[in-house]
C-alpha cells in the first residue's frame, strides 16, 4: 500500500473514532432528555423538507418536536420549517457533504428540552457521506424520490443497511416514469430485511398517515424502553 493512502485511512480512521465518541455522548443526552432523535438522510431534491413540512403540523398535535437542518449554504431549508412554529436551527457546513456529531452537539443547548418528544435531524443532501457519520440518532430514515431510478438502493446499500425506515417519495409521479417499484422495494429488502418502507406523496399526501403514525410508535417506544 502507498504511503499517502495509509496516511488517508489512518487520518479517516481516526476521524470516524472522534466522531463514534461525540456521537455516544449525544445519544447519551437524548436518553436522558427522553427524546428520540432521528437522522432523515436523501439526495438533493428527494423532498426531506417537504415531507417534515407535511409531517411536522399533524405530530405536533401530541408531540414537541426539535428540528436541526443540515446543508452547506444558506438557511432556506430553516427558513421554511420556522415557517410552521417549530424550533429550528441550521447548521450549514461550509462545503462539507454531511453532518458530524460535533456539529450536532454545538447547537443542543439552543433547544428547550424541559418537554421535547422528537428531535428530527435533517442531514446534507447526499446517499453516500452521512452513512459513515453517527450523529448520536436512535435511527437512520432515507428519503427517496422514486424519480431517482430503481437502481439507487442497489448503487448505495451502506445507507440501506443502516437505516430504519425508508419514505419513498413522489409516487404520485410513478405513471410518468420507467420505474419498477418491485425491483426497488425487492432491492431495499435483500439489502436490509428488516427496513419498514412507507410509500407516500408529499403533494397530494398519500401514504403520510402511515408514516405518521408509525412516527409516534415510535416516540412512544423510546420513551417506554429509557423511563
């Protein structure tokens, strides 16, 4: 092996064990604040903010939720959520493709946490970089357009193993496009058997109820199992 690609793994390796470090003392601060925390990850324009601008007005009618936003520049994405009356802050990373859970716990104290249910944490728009990345989350969800090709669970399965959920988004779209949603769905589930994958437009809003209501469980679940 060349010496400057064994400095490159030796300076990754040592990157990832900073970051797993930050990230268990964040998750140790979510258990303690009884706040489940989540990572919703997606490539640009898969619609991470509109689904949370869906979801947001119809969770919050039993549950306090926190959002942090990820993106390199600007703070549009903050910008519309703070829209809808809910506790928002932006991180923006300068050219960096993903959050870090330094990052992350930089900006924990800017929230009220006396009664905060759900800290959802929206990550730069990218499939390959935050997989690598623990941000002190319970879990990982993808949001994928299915406008992106059938092909992207196959292209990018570190991130389909790893996550929880998946929201496939823009169904609404399917009859304008050549993709094959059982080769996706078949694709997800040999990656990852256990993924719950929720198939939903977030422009006529079909398919949100269920992930809604699979949302709150969730909620629920964690605060049952860290009383």
């Amino acid at each position: 092996m060349l010496e400057s690609n064994r400095r490159e793994i030796e300076v990754m390796a040592n990157l990832l064990s900073s970051n797993d470090t930050q990230a268990e003392i964040n998750r140790a601060f979510f258990r303690k604040s009884q706040c489940l925390a989540i990572n919703i990850i997606g490539s640009p324009g898969a619609g991470k903010t509109t689904l949370l601008e869906k979801t947001l007005p119809l969770l919050t009618k039993s549950l306090q939720v926190g959002v942090i936003e990820g993106d390199i520049f600007t703070s549009k994405d903050a910008d519309r959520i703070a829209t809808h009356d809910i506790p928002v802050i932006q991180i923006n990373t300068g050219g960096g493709c993903h959050l870090d859970s330094k990052m992350v716990s930089k900006v924990l104290p800017e929230f009220d946490w006396n009664a905060m249910d759900l800290m959802i944490i929206e990550n730069v728009g990218n499939l390959v970089c935050p997989a690598d990345f623990d941000l002190g989350e319970a879990f990982k969800v993808i949001v994928l357009s299915i406008v992106e090709g059938d092909d992207k669970p196959s292209k990018y399965p570190v991130i389909f193993r790893n996550a929880k959920a998946v929201v496939l988004n823009k169904m609404d779209l399917e009859a304008l496009t050549d993709v094959n949603m059982e080769i996706m769905k078949q694709d997800i589930l040999a990656i990852n058997p256990h993924i719950r994958i929720f198939e939903v437009s977030c422009r006529n809003g079909n398919g949100l109820s269920q992930w809604i209501s699979w949302l709150n469980q969730e909620v629920l679940n964690f605060k049952d199992q860290n009383l």
